[in-house]
C-alpha cells in the first residue's frame, strides 16, 4: 500500500495499533511494520501498545530517523503504551487523564493533545491521541472520557481556535465526532488538503473526502 502524499498541500496522516511485542511474534512483526510505515513516510502518526522499556524504544525504532516523539507518560508494567511521532516540531500542551471511574485500569489510558506546528497552508495544529478504555462492558466508561477528551480540546480552542485532528486505534465514541477530522479503523492513513474547513474521514490508503 502506498500513499503519494508528498505533495505542495498535502498531508498524511497514520494511526495503527501496532500490538505488543509479547503477542503474534512481536519482532517479526515489529520488521515488517517498521518496513510498511516507512514506506508510506506518514507525516504525523499515532501509535498504540508501542513498548518503551528501558533502552528499547520501539516506536523510534519502527518509525526511524526524522520523526521527533511524543509518548504517552505512563506505560504498562512491560512498557507497554503509545506514541505521537511528526515530522516538524511538537509541543505537549496537556495530558488528560482517561481513569474515569475505579474500573479503569489501563496506566495508560490518557489523550495527549500536542500542538505541532505543521508548514503551510496548515500552520499550528492540535493532535489529540486518545487511547479509552478498550474492554468489553465499559461503554459507561468510554462515554466519560469521550467527554473528557472533547471537553478538554474545546477548552483550548475557545482561548485561541486552532484546527483539530483526533487520532485513535479503534473505535471513536459519538461524542468526540464533532469539530475533528478524524480515522474510524484499527489502521488508517488520511491524506488532508489546505485548510480543515471540512470535516474528512479516510480508510487506509485513502484521501481525506468531504462528509
């Protein structure tokens, strides 16, 4: 699959759950995601269930030289968590914290809302990484921090509007489809054009289209 998103204009951007290394042959896996996505050459990209551990990053790894990182603060015991990587500088603007009731358990279920400041015609842009709970029986709790999350971004666009891309692994609840463009599948790169005055919605290898 290959996306020609490299143009005067454009933008591609990637979110995939990349799955732990302890599950389905971790290193093969982790070679030939490393070889798909730098084909692809996302310009900004989410990645889930990234290891950090240690000396051992893989998210730097698969995504290689060029790609200045933003994790999440907290990862699993293993080091399991995610990961924001952009071509062009990245400032964490806040962190919220996704443990909305006792039942959460995940370190890592957090939204990372960074600003990075994308060439023209885009300019400063909010990316917000949300990772939700991911269990079965926990739509009370996916509900809560969808209105966290969003909550959260509206407070920063009211003190000064920016455009907003959501990025997520799976599954975005109905409360966060508002003034996002945002990814609907477990993998999926979007290519944006000019200005977000539209909201996009794009599957894997496809351009942003109007909706």
């Amino acid at each position: 699959m290959t996306v020609d998103a490299h143009e005067q204009g454009a933008l591609t951007v990637m979110t995939m759950n990349v799955l732990s290394l302890d599950h389905a042959n971790g290193a093969r896996r982790s070679e030939v995601l490393r070889d798909g996505i730098r084909r692809l050459r996302p310009d900004v990209i989410a990645l889930q269930e990234t290891t950090l551990h240690g000396s051992h990053d893989e998210a730097a790894d698969i995504l290689g030289n060029g790609y200045i990182l933003a994790h999440h603060s907290s990862q699993s015991t293993d080091g399991v968590g995610a990961t924001l990587g952009s071509r062009w500088p990245v400032a964490i603007i806040q962190e919220v914290d996704l443990h909305s009731t006792p039942r959460v358990d995940l370190p890592w279920a957090a939204a990372v809302v960074a600003e990075i400041q994308l060439p023209p015609p885009f300019g400063p842009t909010l990316f917000v990484h949300h990772k939700p709970s991911y269990q079965m029986g926990y739509a009370r709790e996916r509900e809560l921090q969808a209105v966290a999350c969003a909550q959260a971004v509206e407070d920063l666009v009211a003190q000064r509007d920016r455009h907003v891309v959501l990025l997520v692994g799976a599954w975005i609840p109905p409360r966060l489809r508002g003034r996002c463009a945002r990814t609907e599948a477990t993998s999926s790169t979007i290519t944006l054009r000019g200005r977000f005055s539209e909201r996009f919605v794009g599957q894997a290898g496809q351009r942003g289209r109007r909706r």
